[in-house]
C-alpha cells in the first residue's frame, strides 16, 4: 500500500496513515463516499449530516470500543428510530477494520435476504468509490455477498441472512454486526449460536442494533440486559439508546398558528429538557397525519420514533386491530348474540343498498360459516344482520341467497379460496348475478398475504371512519383478531407433523371478523349514495305500497309522481334525484 500527499492534515509515514485507515472515525469522513440523493452527486461521508449522535457513537466504539478492567472489548446494543443509517454505518465502520487488518473476519447479519443485498451493495459501492491509491486489493471468491481483501493487507466481510432460522458462523469472528435483530426468525437460537464465536476472542467488536419491537420478546430482553450491564465494569455488554429527534430529518416547521393539544404539552414538558423541540412535534403530527398506518395505528409512532426506552416497546399480543379503532364502538349500544345462526338489527330499507360479505367453511371445518349484511350509505356503513353457524356450503347459500334477495338484491363478496369456490359455483347455479369480481372473470376475493394485509388495512379504515356496527360478538371478535388466516395451518399439516401445532386457530374464533372484512371490499366497490338527510319514515304516504324489487330510483320517482300530482297546477314541483324537495 503506498502513500500519498494528501490536502489534508494526514501522518506522512506508512505506520500513522495504516493507523489512520483503520479508525473509522479519522478515515470515513476524510476518504468515505455516499451518493447525496438531494443532489445526485456523490459527496464525503459525515456521520453529523443527518444524525446528532448516533452514527458518530457506531464510528467511536468501532474507533476504541470501551473494554473491561480484563482487557476484554465490550458488546454495544444500539436502540434507535428509523431512517438514521444505523446498518449502513456500522458496515462502513467494519470495512475499516477488515480492509487494513490482515486475517479480519467481519460478519453482518440482517434479518432478511433483500436487505442482506443491500448492505453488501453498500459495502461494494463504498470500497469502489474508495481512493485507487490506498484501496485494498480485491479479491475473487465463491461465496455470495463475500468481499474478501488482499491477504497480505486485509480480511474478508460476510453479509448473512437470519431469514430461515438460526443461523451460526462456524469459526471465530473478528467483529459482528447484528442488524435489526428484532425482525430475525430465530433470534434466541441464533444468539446461541453465534456468541461461543466470539467469547473468547478478547478484541472482538460485537454490534446488536434495532428499533424497539415486542415488550418481553427476545429483542427485548437483550436490550434490558445489555442495559442492566450498563453499571457493572466487569460485563461485556453495554446499551445506547438515542431517541426520534436526534435524526436531522425528523423535523418539519412548526406552524405560528398551530395551538399544541394536550398531549403535546406533557410530551414537551417531559421530554423538552432532553432535546425534544416543537419542530420535532410537528414531525409527528405530520406523520400522525400523512401516513395510513401511522394513522391507523397511532401507538406505533413511539416503536418507529421512540421518545424514550421505556415506552416504545409494542405489548406483546398479536392483536390487528389497535384498540383505539375500537374504542368508538365499545361506547355505542351494542346487542348481545342470542346464539342463533341469524340475526337481524334492522329490517330491509327498500331504497338503501347493500353489500353482504361471505366467509365460507367445509362440511369438516373447525370454524363457523358466516356473513355479515351491510346497508351502504356515503360515509355511513350500518351493520344490519349477521349469521354465522357451523354449516356446510349448500345450507350457506341457501340462507345467503334469501338474506340477499331480501335485502334488494345485495352484492355479495365471497372469501373465493377453497370451499369458497363451491359458494360461488352455487350462486351462479342459482343464476344471482350481482356477485363481487376482483377481476376480469374472478369472482370473489382471493385471500393472499399481500391482499389480506390490504383487506386487513381496509377494515381498519372502516372502522375509523365509515363503520357503525350493532352486534356485541362482532366487536368482542375484532378485540382478539389476530390476522389468523396468516398464521393457521391445515389439518393435512397436522396429521404430517403427527401432532397438533399451536399455530392452528381454534374452532370459529374470527369467523364474524373474515365476513366483516369481505363486507368492506364489498362496500368499497358500490355506487355511492348519499343518505337521505332528515326523512322521517313517519312522513312518507301512509297508503303506499312498494312492490318488491323497487330499486332506490324507482321509488324516488314514484315519490317525485306523488309530489307532482298532489301541488297546484301551474306551480307543480319538480323532483331532483337524491333530495325531496319540501313545501
């Protein structure tokens, strides 16, 4: 490796500049190069730029970890917020030391294999934008996401995947750089694996870093260990924690015409003296505001954006609906469950549409068939009657198909996924045309990850906004879903495991849930109708029959012929659909 003049205060001799290059707080901001997406070119890397502290601590405990009285290099747990290049950093900091330290064997791993390409992507962007003149040399292998150095003048780095399970290293390690543990398949059997690699290596770098994620989960015990370490010198592990506004980015301008709330004013006096500013607040509210899931689930702010390390974790239960989404409903009158297979809240409106969400089951199915019936206004969807029992696919779509002839021909959305084809098939035997279609020539709804996590997202905004629901089992269900169609095996796995999974749900826990989520794809794809503003149905004709089948047009028309004939001639009225004009 040879030297060079450089414009900067650099030692001239070989043995000061290698100590140079090997500290990743001197050599990354002198020789480091990231792409600025602002402006498209590539500028020197700074670990201030968009973070306070975060980045630069990762740079000075890979620069001069703290150690025991032993001698033995100390374990850094980092708990922080999102966005602030804790990954990339700790990447950046690692080539340091395997490129200038011959025999270096640096290991990362991420939690998923995407994200493992992208690190190792970083590493490769960082080592060709690397000065040609004190670049290490490369290396060819055949290992995938391996950058391995010249022998003579440096080691190797590995970016592995914790996708599949626990994952183990097999040898001892130089440093390790954990990242986003939280979010690895085996993070328990992994850390079994991993830390007899580098016990008993006395200079080894070890680097857990994450964002806050289940209360009493494995992630979370760790930090609380790492943390309880924090105050004894002989351990080695140590915790940092660095919260939301220490990102530069997370911040927007705090409008003069903005009063803050209630909440705002305790969070400012609690966290005001620890750097928390009102530009900071307004971050949150625009993300409060801007972002769906930030929206629908509000809680999870402190996880992404932690005010601190205490309350930022997520309790550890596996429900889908936030319990600020229910608690609306919870305050209105809510009718008990009878026990029946039908219920009925109220009777069929003839000018009102309505959409009806069918989730099937087999003949030797644990849980219930059900449906839920709801009557679709603009900005109003009212839950009117629901069924649920253990059935069989031919009694389901006999009571679907009168419910819904009753209820002025409803669209009916079916779960269209195993026996749920059968439904279909019997609809369109039965020749009831007013089927949901997801697609050209798919009826029903396919439940997929990807289109459960949207329905999931759907239901929830329904019952943020639209949703009036009347049946106490549907919202005691929505309490305790746990977005099961993800997590249940089938019997058929059963009897192949020779034992029953615990990952298998229970017999007709969630069945009103899956029926009420079709309902709202269901109501999402109707006509929209306004709700008629202060009718009274004590007001209408008393004498007048409406013919079964009457659509809502049909009946505002013969309304509008009644209004007509009963006004002076020459001063007649005209009746506008979706407004009765009044005398």
């Amino acid at each position: 490796m040879s030297t060079l003049t450089l414009q900067c205060c650099m030692p001239a001799t070989p043995a000061q500049l290698l100590q140079v290059l090997q500290t990743p707080r001197l050599s990354l901001p002198q020789f480091g190069r990231v792409h600025d997406q602002e402006s498209g070119s590539f500028i020197s890397y700074d670990p201030q730029r968009i973070t306070a502290k975060l980045q630069s601590s990762i740079l000075s405990y890979f620069s001069a970890p703290p150690r025991t009285p032993s001698g033995h290099t100390k374990w850094m747990t980092l708990l922080g917020y999102r966005q602030g290049g804790k990954s990339t950093t700790a990447e950046f900091a690692a080539y340091c030391k395997a490129a200038y330290s011959p025999g270096w064997d640096h290991v990362c791993i991420a939690d998923t294999k995407d994200r493992a390409e992208y690190l190792h992507s970083r590493l490769h962007h960082l080592h060709r934008t690397w000065p040609a003149q004190l670049r290490t040399g490369q290396m060819s292998s055949r290992e995938v996401r391996q950058l391995t150095f010249d022998p003579k003048h440096g080691g190797k780095m590995r970016v592995l995947s914790a996708e599949s399970g626990a994952v183990g290293v097999g040898q001892s390690l130089d440093s390790l750089h954990a990242s986003e543990p939280h979010l690895w398949s085996d993070l328990e059997g992994s850390l079994f694996l991993l830390l007899p690699a580098i016990r008993n290596r006395k200079n080894c770098l070890a680097l857990f870093e994450a964002t806050p994620w289940e209360r009493n989960g494995p992630w979370h015990d760790h930090y609380l260990n790492s943390k309880r370490c924090n105050t004894d010198p002989n351990a080695r592990h140590f915790s940092v924690f660095f919260p939301f506004w220490d990102g530069k980015l997370n911040v927007r301008p705090w409008e003069k015409s903005w009063n803050p709330d209630q909440e705002e004013l305790e969070l400012m006096n609690r966290y005001g003296p620890s750097g928390l500013t009102w530009d900071a607040l307004a971050f949150r509210r625009a993300a409060l505001s801007d972002d769906p899931e930030m929206r629908r689930h509000p809680e999870r702010f402190p996880v992404m954006y932690p005010f601190d390390d205490i309350g930022c974790w997520i309790a550890a239960s596996n429900s889908a609906i936030p319990d600020h989404v229910l608690a609306p409903h919870l305050k209105r009158p809510l009718k008990e469950w009878y026990g029946g297979p039908y219920q009925e809240y109220e009777a069929p409106q003839a000018d009102a549409i309505y959409a009806i969400g069918v989730d099937p089951s087999g003949y030797a199915a644990r849980d219930h068939a059900a449906f839920q019936i709801l009557k679709v206004y603009e900005g109003e969807w009212t839950q009117v009657a629901c069924f649920a029992t253990h059935t069989d696919p031919v009694t389901l779509t006999r009571e679907l198909m009168r419910q819904a002839e009753r209820y002025n021909k409803a669209r009916i959305c079916v779960e269209a996924n195993g026996v749920g084809q059968a439904v279909l098939a019997l609809l369109e035997q039965q020749n009831y045309s007013n089927i949901f279609y997801e697609g050209r020539f798919k009826p029903g709804f396919t439940v997929t990850g990807k289109s459960l996590d949207q329905a999931t997202a759907n239901l929830i905004d329904g019952l943020l906004d639209e949703l009036v629901l009347q049946d106490q089992d549907t919202v005691e269900q929505l309490q305790t879903y746990k977005n099961d169609k993800r997590i249940e095996e089938s019997p058929n796995s059963e009897i192949l495991r020779g034992r029953s999974s615990a990952r298998r749900r229970g017999r007709h826990h969630w069945d009103k849930v899956s029926a009420l989520a079709m309902a709202i794809q269901c109501a999402r794809d109707l006509p929209r109708r306004r709700h008629p503003e202060g009718r009274q149905e004590e007001k209408l004709p008393q004498n007048v029959t409406f013919f079964t089948g009457m659509g809502y047009d049909d009946r505002e028309k013969y309304l509008a012929k009644i209004e007509e004939d009963k006004a002076p001639k020459g001063n007649r009225l005209r009746r506008v659909p979706y407004r009765r004009i009044r005398r």
